[in-house]
C-alpha cells in the first residue's frame, strides 16, 4: 500500500520559536496532501488542504499565518507552526491520497508537539 | 457540512467476542473509510467502502449509501484489537478532505 511519512515523529520547542513538519508521500504523488491535528482523546480535526504549487485552503478558525503550508512538490508538504504557544501543542497528522487514483486517503504517522 | 456518528463510544470486551461498529453520515458520500488508530497514533486503513462489503480476515465492513450508514464487523477480537476505530468520509465532492467521527474506543481483554 501507499506510505505516507512524517518529520519529526516528535518535537518539543519553547514557546515564541517556529517548529517545521514534513510530510512526504514515498511511493506516490499527491497534488493534494491534507493536514490534520488531534488533541487527546478527541478525533482528527482538518486544518487545510495543501495543493502543489498553491496557496493551501484553511479551514475555518484556522490561523493562516500561524500555521504556514508549503507544497514544493508531488512528494513534499511542509507545515511551519510559527510563534508556536503551549495551546498549539498537540498531535499533528497528513494524509495523501495517490493523483493517479481517486479512492482511499494514507496517513502519516503523526508528529507529536509540544510547546513548553 | 457533513456529520458523521459513531456508536457507540465506547466498547468493552472479552477476548473471542464479536461486535458491530456503526457510522451514521448525513448526506451522501463520495468516499467512506474506516481506521484503527494505534497506541501510537498511527492511523491503519481498514477498509476503503463507499458502498457494499468488504471482507478481510476477521474484520468485515458493510456500506448501504442509500440509508446513509456503514457498519464494521469484528469477529473473535484479539487484544490487538484495542485502540480507537474512526469512519471518516469524503465531504461535496471527490479528492476533498476526509471528515471525521469521533471514534469508537474499543478495549479487549484477556
């Protein structure tokens, strides 16, 4: 099956820096990647769509300038928490679906941050 | 937007039962997909069922897009079996986003 991953797994930044995450699709490409967070116990709640060589589309209540997306590739989407605080901690997670195929979403495996 | 319902919260089991998930959505769907999230938060693709059945191994999933609902069978659970069971589905159009429900949290003991 499609593999999705992510970097870091995990990150612990103080508060007032910036924290980039990576996600990649390795077998497949995917014009769009999407960008998940998750807060204990709680579900997936979708942040942005993120589109190969164009602005990302941010859900409602989402900061766009604090949680920049980056689509540099068919392979790549980065997204930079900027002056990251203790309430932006929290489970983050991308999902890629294959541009060749319109069916099933893959998922990273998270990156795990917390802001201290 | 869409809602997606799951039932119910929370399940408890002995090893070597059987149960039923059930995921509600409220407005018809392109894509439906069902997902075991690990211990590590990892999310395992189950089944990818916007309509009809599906089997694999002990877990089956069944999808009626009329009735808008889909249930996910596990026989004789295993302790690996633990962990949270999300349905998520394709909102307006397919390639968008997948919503999801808030999960069935299932706990198998020995």
């Amino acid at each position: 099956g499609a593999v999705v991953s992510q970097h870091p797994s995990r990150v612990i930044c103080k508060s007032g820096t910036s924290v980039k995450i990576e996600c990649r699709s390795l077998d497949f490409q995917a014009t769009t990647m999407f960008w998940y967070r998750q807060f204990p116990k709680q579900s997936l709640m979708l942040m942005a769509t993120s589109n190969e060589g164009s602005k990302a589309t941010y859900e409602q209540g989402v900061e766009k300038d604090k949680f920049l997306i980056n689509h540099a590739s068919l392979t790549l989407s980065t997204l930079t928490v900027t002056s990251a605080h203790p309430e932006d901690s929290s489970f983050y997670i991308c999902s890629a679906r294959d541009s060749d195929r319109v069916d099933e979403q893959y998922f990273g495996p998270g990156t795990r941050l917390t802001v201290t | 937007g869409i809602q997606v319902e799951q039932s119910p919260p929370d399940l408890i089991l002995q090893e070597g039962a059987n149960s039923t998930l059930r995921c509600n959505f409220s407005d018809s769907v392109n894509n439906l997909q069902w997902f075991h999230q690990n211990p590590w938060g990892q999310l395992i693709n189950l089944f990818y069922i916007p309509s009809g059945t599906k089997q694999n191994g002990r877990l089956s999933a069944t999808t009626v897009a009329t009735e808008r609902y889909s249930l996910l069978y596990i026989s004789s659970s295993q302790t690996t079996d633990s962990g949270v069971y999300f349905c998520a589905v394709e909102r307006d159009q397919a390639g968008t986003a997948l919503i999801f429900g808030k999960g069935t949290t299932l706990s198998v003991s020995s």
